[in-house]
C-alpha cells in the first residue's frame, strides 16, 4: 500500500500562494479537453465550444450543422460523413483531419489550417477557405461550387475531379 501525504499549498509571507504552486498542473489559456458525447451534447443545447482541445477526436457522422469550433484544434481527428454545414471553423488546425464525405457547405474555414487533411469527395458549395492551409491537402472529386479560396494555400493540394465552378480563386497560391 502506498501512502500519499496530503500536501497544502506552500504560502508566501503575505499569504499568496507561492510561484511553484501556482504552475503545478496547469497551462497558462490551456484548452480544454472534450470527449465526443460532451462535444454532442453543447452542441445539442447550442453552446460554443471555441478554443477546444479536440485532437484526434472521432466525430463521423455526427450533426454538428451551424456549430461554433472557432480555434479548436481538431489535428487528426476524425470527420468523415460530418453534418458541418454552416459550422464556424474559423482559424481552426484541421491538419491531417479526416473528412471524406463531410458537409461543409457555407462554413467559414477563415485562416483554417487544413495541411494533409482529407477532404475527398467533400461538399464544399459556398465555403468560405479564404487564407486557409490546404498545402498537401486531398480534395480528390471535392464540390468546391461558389467557394471563397482568396488568398489560400494549395500547394501540392489534390484537386484532380473537383468541382470548382464560380469558386473564387484571388491570390490563390496553386505553385507546386
């Protein structure tokens, strides 16, 4: 049996708590952690959950249409067949997500950071990606139809098959 000590915090001499405590177990505007059923639930009882730690989470198939994400860090996490239309996305790391079959029409991906992401047969129609990430990105047979990719990153992106009439491509970068 292993016997802890209860410890109190240690105290300087005006009574505040002391620098080491203070850094013990915590991160400075850390992101909180959110399993699928919570991330649900909010969304369900329209809250936001923006600045959201949610790496790797798997989300298919889920309705999340018209939901705040805005900085949520989504790297790796699973997508496909996602219901996100209308969702606002803005400024989110969407790296290496999964997203194959998603809904994402009219969502605001402003400034998202999508690099690697697979966005394969996505609906796109009228998404805003304006500055966004796509470098390395899959959109193999994606409809892009009357989205805003102004001033966003698609070096070595695939978009063989992809549907990108009326999209608006202004200081795009396409080099490879």
């Amino acid at each position: 049996l292993e016997h802890r000590a209860e410890t109190k915090p240690r105290r300087t001499l005006d009574g505040r708590r002391s620098l080491a405590d203070n850094r013990k177990g915590r991160r400075k505007n850390a992101m909180p952690d959110f399993t699928p059923e919570i991330i649900l639930s909010k969304i369900k009882r329209g809250e936001k959950v923006d600045r959201a730690d949610l790496r790797g989470i798997n989300l298919a198939k889920a309705s999340l249409e018209g939901a705040s994400f805005r900085r949520c860090d989504f790297e790796g996490a699973n997508l496909e067949g996602t219901k996100l239309a209308r969702a606002n996305l803005k400024s989110a790391n969407l790296r290496e997500a999964f997203l194959t079959g998603a809904d994402l029409r009219e969502v605001n991906l402003d400034n998202a950071d999508l690099e690697g992401a697979n966005l394969e047969r996505a609906i796109l129609t009228g998404a805003n990606l304006s500055r966004a990430n796509l470098e390395g990105a899959n959109l193999l047979g994606a409809n892009l139809v009357g989205a805003r990719l102004s001033h966003a990153q698609l070096d070595l992106a695939n978009l063989g098959g992809a549907d990108l009439t009326g999209a608006q491509l202004t200081h795009a970068d396409l080099v490879e």
